[in-house]
C-alpha cells in the first residue's frame, strides 16, 4: 500500500509516517517548507518528499506510483478546504482521512493497546519520560513521538508490544478519536480556540475523552477544574504535595510532576516498583526544544502559551539559580491568532527573568482579517513590563544573544513554530555548519 502524508514535516504526521515506513508500506509526501524534520525523515529512509503542496507534484507521483491512501494534517482543511492535494485525491476517489484513522487501523490489526498522553501542556515531554521508562525496563513499546530524542527515533513500531504510546492531541478533537487502555492528563488550561471557542467546550471534550479511556491518570487540580465528579470510570488523581513526588530530582516543578504521572502509568502496566521508576527518571535526558541545550549556556524550548513559559520558567530558573547565572529570555509567540485569547493571561509567566526579548509572532493558519498584535503592545500585558523590550529576529538579536553569552548569562529562546522558527533561526546561526 503507498499511503502520501500530507504535512509530513509535522510533529504529529512526520512520526506516524515513519511507522507506516518500518510497517512496511510505502511512504511519500508533501511539506510547505523544507526543516529539520524533513532531514531527519530522509535520513531515516523517507526520501519521497516533494517542498510544496500543488496539484501538479501529486498527479505525477500518483501517475508513477498510484496513492492508495491520503492522510493529510488537520490544519490542511482548516486552510483551505479546496487544497489542491485533497482535491486531486477526491478527484481520483483516492481514501483520504486524517492520522488517526490511519493509526486505528494500525492498532486493530495488530492488537496493540493505546496509552494516550493529553492535556494543553507537558504532553510532549511526558510521552518521552513515558517511553524512556520503558525502554529502560527493556519493555517492548511502540511509540510515536512529536520530538526528536538521543534514546529512540521519533516513530516505532515494535511487533511485539502490547502497547502504544501515543501524544493525544486536542487540536482538532483528534484525542476523540480513540479509546485509550490508559490516559495520562498532564495538565488542561483552556486552549486551541478556533475550534474550542468556549471554556466550557475545551472542558468537555477532555471529560468525552476520558469517558472513552478505560483507566485515567491525572492531577485533582485538573479533575476539579473539569469536574469530573459526575463521570463513571477508573479515574485516579494525585496530590502535587506527596512525598514520592519530591524524590524526583529532573530540573523544573512541572517536568516533576509529569514525570510522576509517567512513573503511575508505567507502574500500572509493568507492575515496577515505583523506587525503580523514579531512580530511571532521574536520568532521563531529556527532548529536543525542550530546554534543551544549543551550546553552553544557550537554551531552546517549545514554550508557547503561559501555562507552558511557566514551565519553562521552572526549569531554567533552577539551572540559572544554581550556576549563579542572570536569565535572559528571547520569545517568540505561535500564531496571532493565539495572542488575541491569551494576552491577557501573560501577566507574571516570565517571572524570573532577569531581561525579556520580546519579537513577532509566528504566523500560521491565521485568519487574514484579525489584527496582528505587535510584540510591544503584548508586553504591555505583563505585570511588570519594565524588564521586557520589542525586537526583531535580525543580526541586531544574534548579536545581542552573542553579548549575553559572553557575559556568561544563561540564554533560553521559547518558541513554539516549525520551519522558519526562532528555533530553526538559533540551530542556522549559532551552530557550526556541517
């Protein structure tokens, strides 16, 4: 079967690819912009990839070797519900769908049962924890991964796994998709607001997923801001406060605890002593963009709503603090349209830092008639504003960034793009060329 991935150099469609490729089918596909994750998937035997998403590119690859199936990213129709690619698909009644019906059927012809990870924040990072305590029980798993890590490729489908590891993503309703052997909710703030354009519908559509989970894991701050007291099921909730928690020594109060979710999950499944998962844990090496680091004392991270710069902020506040160092922050928003709900939530998120640069946002799937809010206006939504100032990503910043780290100060870049982000931006200047 040749299935064509459009969006492959998603963090969510890449991955599942390279499933689809270690499954054995063939896989081609379609990108806007070359990136990173496209290097990577070439260099993982995932050469078929055509920059640019036109009509003409995928009726000659389709005349060369015929498409079977079309699995295309959530954000294609939100785009454009003409897009040249689905339409030459519906054209040529070839089966179209989005990821996850494509990983259903992966699961139910091979009976494997899904541990889904979900929630607005922490779910990237605690998929990783999730399938390094695994990997070091040597405990088969397949997984799919929307980062790149030193410890496994992004995608991986072992035959011999009982389960899948899985980032469950709200965007969309994707997570509704499926009905998980074990939820992991690692933490839910209202989010994604084009298409949950109330508090109240982003809440129950977490309380649908969980519904459709056989076994949930999750923190009762979280059950209580979606009340969940009315909801049949195996839920169990934790206390940030309980005593285990604290023998986890990772950098950050938020990657503690969901790394302690990791560790219940894990627990549950293999039966390990709690003791062993929390000594494996604390060796965890962590993810790419998540702080992770470029060159000594430069920091790149995927902190792009204020419930995940507090994150960040946690993590990069305990390493500056113990290497006595000042905290200079470089931020960069995901989408306008984001910044429309969330401005006034920054308030007091980059606590902390000791200078903030502030540039423009990333832009993606935006809505051409909405204002776009320049970074000196969003600053004024922060408490204290006076340690924050307006920039541009330009030579005036890498040399700014340059001075900061040659005065020792610790350098963390948030961003939460793709390709042409601050984040690609960082790995073109300051790292050698190969």
């Amino acid at each position: 079967m040749h299935i064509y991935f459009s969006g492959i150099g998603g963090a969510g469609i890449g991955p599942l690819a390279q499933i689809a490729h270690k499954a054995g089918y063939t896989v081609s596909g379609s990108d806007k912009q070359d990136s990173s994750y496209l290097e990577y998937l070439r260099a993982h035997g995932i050469t078929n990839i055509h920059i640019g998403q036109g009509y003409k590119a995928i009726a000659e690859l389709h005349a060369v070797t015929p498409i079977d199936w079309f699995v295309y990213t959530s954000a294609l129709p939100l785009e454009n519900p003409d897009a040249p690619e689905l339409r030459f698909c519906n054209e040529q009644q070839i089966k179209t769908s989005k990821r996850d019906e494509l990983l259903n059927t992966i699961l139910e012809d091979t009976g494997q049962k899904m541990i889904a990870v979900a929630g607005t924040h922490g779910k990237t990072t605690t998929t990783a924890m999730t399938v390094w305590l695994f990997k070091q029980l040597e405990y088969p798993i397949s997984y799919l991964l929307p980062a790149k890590v030193s410890y496994g490729e992004m995608g991986e489908f072992n035959k011999d796994s009982q389960y899948f590891v899985y980032e469950a993503d709200e965007f969309d309703r994707n997570f509704l998709a499926y009905e998980p052997a074990v939820s992991l909710i690692t933490g839910v703030s209202w989010d994604h607001h084009e298409i949950f354009p109330t508090r109240e519908e982003y809440q129950q559509a977490f309380r649908d997923f969980i519904n459709q989970t056989k076994q949930t894991l999750l923190w009762q701050d979280d059950a209580d801001y979606l009340g969940l007291g009315g909801l049949d099921g195996d839920i169990t909730t934790y206390e940030p406060n309980d005593a285990a928690v604290h023998a986890i020594t990772l950098k950050g109060f938020y990657n503690r605890l969901d790394a302690w979710l990791s560790i219940q999950a894990v627990h549950k499944v293999t039966g390990a002593k709690v003791e062993e998962l929390i000594g494996h844990i604390n060796r965890f090496p962590g993810l790419q963009r998540r702080m992770e680091q470029l060159l000594p004392n430069l920091y790149t991270d995927y902190a792009h709503t204020p419930e995940k710069i507090r994150g960040a902020m946690s993590a990069a506040s305990e390493i500056a603090a113990e290497a006595g160092q000042e905290l200079v922050v470089v931020y960069e928003p995901l989408t306008n349209r984001r910044q429309h709900f969330l401005k006034e939530e920054y308030k007091d998120c980059f606590n902390g830092a000791n200078k903030l640069y502030w540039i423009p946002s990333y832009l993606a799937r935006e809505d051409p008639a909405q204002r776009v809010i320049p970074p000196a206006e969003l600053i004024t939504y922060l408490t204290d504003p006076s340690f924050a100032v307006a920039a541009e990503r330009d030579d005036a910043l890498k040399t700014t960034i340059q001075k900061h780290l040659d005065n020792g100060d610790m350098v963390v870049c948030m961003a939460g793009g793709g390709g042409d982000s601050l984040d690609e931006w960082l790995r073109r200047e300051f790292l050698p060329k190969n």
